[in-house]
C-alpha cells in the first residue's frame, strides 16, 4: 500500500469512528447528513446514462433509477471527493460531477482516490474479514453493495488472482 492509500484509508477509519459503523451495511446517509449533505433524487432525464451523480452546494443528488446499492456507491464516491478534494471541488465544477463509467475505467487521479475512499468506506476491511468466507453475490447483499463493486473492493484486498480463486 502506498503513502497516498495509507493516508485515504486514516481518513476512512476517522469517518467510520465519528459515525460509530460498527456492522455492515454501512449507512451513508446518514454519514451524508452528517457532513451536512441533504441527499436528493433526481431525475437526469437524457444525461442519467452518463451520470450517477453530483455534489451542488450542500446537496448530493443521485440517480432516482439506479438502485439503492448503486446510490450508496455514488453517495460513498461523492461524499470521498468532498472529503479528500473538498478546495479542489469549490474551484472545479467538472469534480462535482460522477461520471457513469465502469469502476476500471475512471481516469483522474480525483476519481480513482474517491473510489477508494468509498469502497474502504463501504466495505471496511475489519468488517469483510468477519464475512470473509460468504460467496461473492451474499457479501454484497450484506454490505448493500453492487457485487461489481464487490468485486472492485475484494481485489484491492487480496488481488485480481487472489480475489478470483476465493470468489470463484
């Protein structure tokens, strides 16, 4: 792990103290909320297949036709932009917004440290281990996630072969 993943997975445990997240699923909302975030469902109309979301001001709105697990994912992403890159996001408006791309393929160095952020957040290592030997499709039900998602979170814990050979 590097410096920058060490310093991104401090402020994950700090979030997960001040929130008291003690059991799966993780709820962001209220995490939301708490930073002060009204959450908001929207309607994208034409953009909703290019965007899951985006931070405006004091709120976070979110696709109202993705489901539940995915909001959680775009809240998790937004909230960890604001979090890591707040003076960055009041500047530039274009970090504001999350694009829908597949989870290998966000590019900025903003994107991929927001993802990182949101499935330490998600999916804490101390509570994926006690979890450790349900099935791919299960671990994501319990932490109300998508199993890509799943995925994207199990690699980062035990590698692409490992997570492959354990959720095979």
């Amino acid at each position: 792990m590097n410096e920058a993943e060490s310093a991104i997975i401090e402020q994950v445990e700090r979030v997960m103290h001040d929130n008291y997240v003690v059991a799966p699923p993780v709820g962001i909302d209220e995490i939301a909320s708490n930073y002060n975030f009204e959450l908001v469902e929207a309607d994208f109309k034409d953009y909703g297949a290019k965007i899951s979301g985006f931070i405006d001001g004091d709120s976070i709105f979110i696709n109202e036709k993705d489901t539940e697990e995915r909001q959680a994912v775009s809240v998790a992403i937004l909230l960890g932009r604001y979090i890591l890159n707040k003076d960055k996001i009041t500047t530039d408006g274009s970090l504001n917004v999350l694009r829908r791309v597949p989870i290998g393929e966000m590019e900025t160095p903003i994107e991929k440290e927001s993802l990182f952020f949101a499935a330490h957040l998600l999916v804490p290592e101390s509570l994926l281990e006690k979890y450790k030997d349900d099935n791919l499709h299960t671990l994501g039900r319990i932490f109300g996630v998508p199993d890509d998602f799943i995925g994207y979170r199990l690699q980062l814990e035990y590698g692409a072969e490992g997570a492959q050979k354990k959720y095979a």
